[in-house]
C-alpha cells in the first residue's frame, strides 16, 4: 500500500508540473502575441513623433531665422544669375529693422501680377510657405532692389536713369543698363505681366495723371537688368506686408566652363 500510494503521488506531481508548464507556455505566446501589435504602436507613434519634430523645426527655421531661394530669371543680372542660391534672412523684420534703398529683398508680388489671385489666405498655401515642402501649392516669389521708400517721388527718364525726389540715382555699380523707357507719371505704370497680360493699375482717371510717390507701408522695387524685369514699373507699390527676406548670402553659383573656338585639324 505505501509503494502504491508513493507511485501515485510522484504521478500527481508530474501531472502538475506538466499542467504548470504548458500554462506557462500559454502565458509566453499570449504575451508574444500581444507584444506584437504593441511594436507596430510603438513604431507609428515614433514615425508621426518625427514627423511633427520635423515640420515644427521646419516652420521655426523658416519663420523665424532664414530659407533658402534660388534665382529662376535675368530679371536681376549683372548682380544674381539664373540658378544662384540665396539664404534669405528674416531676423531684422521681425526686429522691425528699416528698409533701406538699395536693398535686395524677396516677396510675393501684388494680386494684379498674379492675374488678380491672391493666394495669402489658402491655407495649404500658407503651410507650403511655412515649411517649403514641394508638394504642397507652390506660390511664386519675386525678388528685386528697393528703390523707392515712403514718400519718395520716383520719376525714371530714357536712357537717363531713376531720379529719386529730383535727384538721378548712382546705380553704375550694379544695373545692367539704364532703362529704355519713361516714367513720370502713375499711368504711366504699366506692361506685361509674367503670365503675358497687359496690366495698367493706375490706369482710371483719379490716379492717371498723379504724380509717382510711394505711399506709406509701400516701396518701389526694381530689377537690376532694367529692361527685361517686371517691376514696379509694370505692377506698382509693394506691399511691405508681402516681403519674405531680405538677402543676405549668395552661397552657390554655377560656374559654366569658358566656350573656346574650335580647333580645327591640319
């Protein structure tokens, strides 16, 4: 009896180790099969994580400190050439640092250059400015010289120059050529837009026949190739709130590689 009762013993703790382990093997696999969902949880929250760190660093950079621009036309030659790469900053406007005449900024041209679409209130266009990102609406900026401040009297005379409050502006240094055409009054401010339409802003009978001066909150700008460059000259005053920057460093330019004769074999 004892012999029995001991065989039987030992089977009933077998049993109960069996029992023990397979639970802890049951417990084992619903864990891996629950740690699974949880790695793809895991992985999704790092992902959109990086994602929102990104486009707030984006956001903050380019609002706040500075982007980068490139030069798409002549419309600035000599000074900047097709291709350039700029850094436009944007710490001295929000220190409220004035403009000053000669300055190269960027922005985004008035409404009527635009054929009438003023796209400052879309607000995929807004986030596009905000972060750059190409695939978003793409809102095309100008950039030019400030040649007329608040208050100025512009008048541009052929083949004679810009003449600021009565007295003919020094440009040599940097213009491309004097300009081929005349400019006395807002009328007269007018051309053909980048999209190839004929623009007149100041072409009703209040304004035609007033004298040029920048009004205030407003600048003339011009483009250092004077006569291939749709300016003020064409579109009018800017809008001081439609400026981007200011540039401040020309950090890439294409060098082509100078065009020898050819040379032809004896």
């Amino acid at each position: 009896m004892e012999q029995f009762d001991s065989v039987s013993s030992r089977e009933s703790t077998t049993h109960l180790k069996e029992e023990k382990e397979m639970s802890d093997q049951n417990k084992i696999s619903q864990n891996h099969n629950k740690q699974e969902p949880n790695f793809f949880v895991g992985l999704a929250k790092e992902i959109v994580e990086l994602v929102v760190v990104t486009l707030v660093l984006l956001i903050v950079i380019r609002w706040a400190l500075a982007e980068p621009r490139y030069i798409p036309s002549s419309s600035m030659e000599p000074t900047l050439q097709i291709n350039d790469r700029l850094l436009i900053e944007k710490v001295t406007g929000h220190f409220r640092v004035p403009i000053k005449r000669g300055d190269i900024l960027v922005f985004y041209p008035p409404p009527i250059e635009m054929d009438g679409h003023d796209l400052s209130n879309d607000p995929l266009t807004v986030f596009g400015r905000l972060t750059g990102l190409p695939f978003l609406p793409y809102e095309p900026a100008f950039i030019k010289r400030v040649i007329g401040l608040p208050g100025d009297h512009i008048r541009i005379a052929k083949n004679q120059g810009v003449f600021i409050n009565g007295q003919l502006l020094n440009e040599s240094s940097y213009v491309r050529e004097v300009p081929s055409y005349d400019l006395n009054l807002l009328g007269d401010i007018q051309g053909r837009s980048n999209a190839g339409e004929f623009i007149r802003p100041y072409g009703d009978s209040q304004h035609a026949n007033q004298p040029i001066v920048v009004p205030p909150g407003h600048i003339f700008m011009m483009g250092d190739n004077r006569n291939n460059s749709v300016d003020s000259h064409v579109w009018g005053f800017l809008d001081q709130k439609r400026i981007v920057g200011r540039a401040c460093l020309l950090f890439w330019r294409q060098l082509d590689a100078p065009k020898y004769p050819q040379v032809i074999d004896e």
